[in-house]
C-alpha cells in the first residue's frame, strides 16, 4: 500500500514553488488516492494536471497500482487546515461546533489557536418596540469545531 506520508511529501515539493498548497491526502480501498489542494485566489485545471503528472512520474505504477485524483478544495467542503480560515477572513462562512448550534457570521479572524466570528443577533432593547440587530464576536478553538465552510448565497 502507498503510504500516506509518501504522497504528501511528493505533493508539498510539486507545490513549493507554486502559488497552491496542500489541504489534505486521502487514500483509499484499492490505492485510490485523492489529493485536495488550494490557492489563495482560485485553483485551475492546469494546477491540477500538474501536480498529477508530478505524482505519478514520482510513483511506480509496476510496483504498485493506484488511482490518483487531484483536485481543488470546493467551496462546499468543510475547511481542513488554518490558511483556508485565512483565506475567508471577510467572508460570510458557516460554522458548526462540536457542541451547540450552527453558527452564520463573518469570519473576523483565524490565527494557530481559533477562530473569530463575528455574528449578528436580533434583540429587543428594554421599552423599544422593534428588535435591533447587535453584532457579537464568539470564539472558537479548532478542536471545538465539527465543521467549518463558506456559506454560498444565491441572490
């Protein structure tokens, strides 16, 4: 079986010169590895066609047969790694934790420890007829989030 290990190695040394960089290697039943990669800005085909043909000239089809797939980490996957939380610092992002209800709010802020988010409430002020909307920052660990992802808005 082609050890984990091997193939990120292999990816992070296609990709050290590159603007991409590595989010995840999973392998499979049978030798189907998936590589995940990103970019700050956007990953193209040829990003991911390169690092392919990087991998599989680095691999020995005769020693061991695989099925190798390179792609981008899609805006609907959960992020795995802190330069995703980076990237989407600005940005409207949907955060589940491992205790308590999803979270909708805009990504403050993401350092090595957490998570800011900053989220709007509706509340009444005392004598006010109407709610008014507060916005509060919550903070959270990356140990204490399930999941975490871009929240897609169709207007």
């Amino acid at each position: 079986m082609i050890e984990r290990n091997t193939v990120m190695r292999l990816a992070e040394a296609a990709l050290a010169d590159s603007a991409c960089y590595l989010v995840d290697v999973v392998i499979g039943a049978d030798n189907a590895i998936v590589v995940e990669i990103d970019h700050d800005e956007a990953v193209s085909i040829d990003d991911c066609v390169a690092l392919s043909q990087y991998i599989e000239q680095h691999l020995d089809r005769d020693a061991e047969d695989y099925e190798l797939e390179v792609t981008s980490a899609g805006l609907d996957r959960p992020f795995k790694i802190v330069r995703q939380y980076r990237k989407h610092i600005g940005s409207e992002i949907e955060l589940k934790p491992r205790e308590g209800t999803l979270r909708t709010g805009m990504l403050k802020d993401a350092d090595e420890t957490g998570v800011t988010l900053t989220v709007a409430k509706k509340v009444k002020p005392e004598g006010a007829r109407r709610k008014t909307t507060v916005y509060e920052d919550e903070t959270y660990r990356y140990d204490e989030i399930a999941y975490a992802k871009s929240k897609i808005r169709f207007k």
